[in-house]
C-alpha cells in the first residue's frame, strides 16, 4: 500500500459530524471531480474506500443515493439526472445555468472546520504524499489554472504557503517541506501520517548524528595504527641493524612494549609500564624512537 493510499483511508475514518463541514468536503471532492458540470457530475477513483466516502457524502450533504460502479480499475459514481444536479448546485450556491463550475465559492468555506473539510475532499480525489522514506512532498493536483489560484489563497489563509508548478496539462500546489506537509495532514484529519513523518525524521537524524560519530571515532583508531605501525617499522630498523644495543636503556622497556602490543593506544600502551608512565611522558620516548631510527637512513 502506498503512503498516500494510507494517508486516504486514514482521512476516510474521520467522522462526518457538522452538515456544514460535511458539504464541504463534499465540495472539495466534487471540484476535483473528472468531470463536474450542470450536465454531468462524475468522481473516479482507484480507492474502495474513497469510493465509499464520496457515497455517503453526497447521500449525507445533498441526500443523494448513489452507488459506485467498476470501470475498468477505477469505481466512478456519475450524476445525470437534472435534478440531482440542481440540488447540488443549489447547495453549493451555483447558478444552475452558469457553466463556470471549478471556481471557488468562499462561502460555503466560512469556519475554518469546513476549510479543512474541503481540503479533505480534495486530497481524496487529487492529492498524493511522499512516503516516510523519502523526500517531503505533497501535492494537491488540478486541470483548472483558476481553481488552483483560488486553492492557494485558501492554503495561504491557513498560514500554509504552497509552491505552484505546471506538470503537463495540470496544475499542481506543492509543499516540499516536512513541517508544512505534517501541518496540512494534521489539519485535514491524517494526525497518524504526519506522525509518522515526524518519526521518519527524527529517527534518520539521529541515525545520521551516530554515524558522523561513529566515523569519527573509527578515522582516529585509524590514525592510532598508522602511527603504531610507522614506530613498529622504525623498531625493527634499527633492531636489525644493532640489537637490541642501538637503543639506550632507558627506551628499551617502550620498544618491548610496543612490539608486544601493537594495537595497543598510547593511554593503553602508557599503563602497561610497571610503574605506569604518562602519556606525554610515552610519546616523548616514541620520538626519540623514531629520532633513531631516522639516523639509520
Ligand atoms: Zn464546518
């Protein structure tokens, strides 16, 4: 399932309570519709249960009984009947005679409850959003230049400002970032999905703050073995040359040690002189390891 498939039947559990918010909605599917006319109303969609979210809307803000019926992979409901068509109109506040149906009539929208019942509708009919393991995108998708402006002054009224795009034939509004996507899906009744979202992210920044510091800690051990190996290699030098001779006394004690415990840090290496030594006291030593070992090139 997809996350936007989610995200619908998510929006398609919110209860129906306010009549105004129910026309609303209503009106924000039908606006998305494929076709909405004074001469033909039809809504198509892939989801089951979208489908039956448009039916019980339209019996529920129009009183309107209507069944779904199969086309192809799509279930389409389709209005003919004049009358039916009127009283949707009607509701709606159209003039049943003007063709201009995809414009937006704000008063219908009044209380911010039936604004984001109306997003609903459109998302289920028009909207899509990136899965948790992707970028953020969402986007809300129309054939109608004007609608789409008009949908963007309603967003923009919610303090949500969305990017507009041309794709094709259609007119897309757009968010590409997460805090605004989680918004606009708390608002229109997807609480879930946007914590999900918020999940998805907080967890791949922590994932990714453990990483920084997990190559962090490895590019150190491996400059510590870089280092053991180059004094390895300066030990072996001047052992080959002299013996163990070449070296004064009082280094003999860090050339055994550090041939003994190559892997050894230097605080680990440090402790295991008996007494113990300090670190500064060990990389002294080492120097001057490597200061031999130099004069035998
Ligand atoms: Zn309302």
């Amino acid at each position: 399932m997809t996350f936007s498939t989610e995200v619908k039947n998510e929006l398609c559990r919110v209860s129906m309570q306010r009549a105004c918010c129910t026309r609303a909605e209503a009106y924000g599917a039908l606006l998305h519709a494929s076709s909405f006319s004074h001469k033909e109303i039809r809504l198509s969609t892939e989801n089951a249960a979208v489908a039956r979210r448009l039916q019980a809307l339209l019996q529920r803000a129009f009183f309107i009984v209507c069944e779904p019926q199969r086309a192809g992979r799509k279930l389409q409901i389709a209005l003919t009947q004049p009358a039916q068509i009127a009283r949707i109109f009607d509701a709606l506040g159209y003039d049943c005679k003007s063709h201009i149906t995809y414009h937006l009539n704000r008063n219908v929208l009044e209380e911010d409850c039936c604004i984001a019942a109306f997003l609903r509708g459109a998302f289920l009919m028009a909207g899509s959003v990136a899965g948790p393991d992707k970028k953020s995108h969402l986007e809300l998708k129309t054939p109608h230049q004007s609608l789409a402006g008009e949908e963007t002054s309603l967003l923009l009224d919610l303090g949500l400002s969305p990017g507009q795009a041309r794709r094709g034939g259609s007119f897309l509004l757009y968010f590409k970032d997460g805090a605004s996507v989680e918004d606009l899906l708390t608002r229109i009744g997807a609480p879930r999905a946007a914590m999900e979202l918020m999940e998805a992210k907080v967890e791949k920044n922590l994932r990714n703050t453990i990483n920084r510091q997990v190559n962090c800690e490895t590019a150190n051990l491996v400059k510590a073995a870089d280092a053991s190996a180059r004094q390895i290699a300066a030990i072996r030098a001047v052992l080959d040359a002299h013996g163990e001779e070449g070296f004064p006394e009082n280094l003999r004690e860090t050339v055994r040690l550090r041939l003994a415990y190559p892997t050894d840090s230097l605080a680990e290496l440090a402790q295991r002189f008996v007494p113990p030594i300090s670190k500064p006291g060990l990389s002294h030593r080492l120097r001057k390891i490597m200061e031999l070992a130099s004069k035998e090139d």
